[in-house]
C-alpha cells in the first residue's frame, strides 16, 4: 500500500513538471506516502478498541468539559490540512469516560477526510454512544488552509460548528453554561 501511494505521489510530482528523480525530490514520494497514511490514519481505528474498556461508573450528575483539544486534519475537498481546537462537555448519567480519551476520539475522527461540521457531529455522536450521557455538546473552531492559501485566500478567517445533543439542546440554561465556559479564558 505505501510503494503504491508513493508510486502516485511520484506521478503527481512528475505532473507538476517537476524532475522526481532530482536529489532534493527523490525520497519525497515515499515520505509523502508515509506521511498521507500517518494523516488519515483514523480509517484504521474503532471506537470500541480506542476506548478500551475506558468507562466507569460515576455518581457525577453535574457538567464535564474538556476545552482545547488541538486537532490536525485534512478537509476533502482538496485534502489541505486545518487546524483548531476542539471543546467536548458531557452530562454523565452514570458513567464518566477516561480522560485521554476525549482527545483521541477527536485525533481518531480527524485522522480522515473530512469536513468540520461532519467531524463535529461524528465525535458528539461517538461521546453519546460511549457514555450514554444525557446531553452532549461539542464546539470546534479551525482555520482552513483551503480557504486561508488558496481560493479567497482569507488569511484570518476562521469556522466554528457546534452539535448539541440531549440537555445541551433542550435545556437553554446547560446550553449556556457550556457555551461561557468554553468562551471562558
């Protein structure tokens, strides 16, 4: 699979009128395979091995957010990179999930083609399934290659999409704690 990609990313190279054989491109199709495979590696992972067991039982009946989480990601319409940071409250009913894998249901996600508001429903959908909470909410704020070096090239533009699951969309009052505490710095 990867002398395949690197076979293609050569292709590509050679394409753009560029020499792939020239010393400064010549392990540059095999890097960019390795690294393409590296990017979308999400494709490769469930959410029940990334979890692992990972949910306890929990008495916590009050509001848990994790801010911040960087996420890297490739949006597939013309497979440029953006980049953000991703926001994930919960509600627990009973069970609380491990922390770390907060992040790495965002980096799993984000490891595919993607665009935004699909990433944002696909980890909110992924932290209900897991926790069985009775609300979810996840905020994602990213900057857009695609949008900031090429096209409009709009150098400070910047996209925020939200999914509210459960208490977060019918509750106005959690909506809104979620919502300050997120813009909270």
């Amino acid at each position: 699979m990867t002398e395949e990609l690197a076979n293609h990313f050569r292709e590509i190279i050679a394409g753009l009128g560029e020499d792939p054989d020239r010393e400064g491109l010549r392990d540059t199709p095999m890097r960019a395979a390795k690294a393409m495979q590296f990017l979308t590696n999400g494709y490769g992972q469930t959410l029940d091995e990334l979890v692992n067991g990972a949910v306890f039982a929990s008495d916590t009946d009050e509001m848990v957010l994790i801010k911040d989480i960087e996420l890297y990601s490739l949006c597939e319409h013309h497979l440029l990179p953006f980049i953000g940071k991703c926001h994930i409250a919960y509600m627990p009913g009973g069970k609380v999930l491990g922390l770390s894998k907060f992040a790495r249901i965002v980096d799993m996600y984000a490891r595919r083609l993607q665009i935004q508001e699909d990433l944002t429903r696909q980890i909110a959908d992924a932290v209900q399934l897991v926790t069985e909470a009775r609300g979810v909410a996840v905020v994602i704020e990213a900057r857009h290659m695609c949008m900031m070096m090429r096209g409009v090239e709009k150098q400070n533009s910047s996209m925020t999409s939200s999914v509210m699951l459960g208490s977060f969309r019918g509750n106005q009052t959690t909506r809104q704690e979620f919502l300050m505490l997120v813009n909270s710095r």
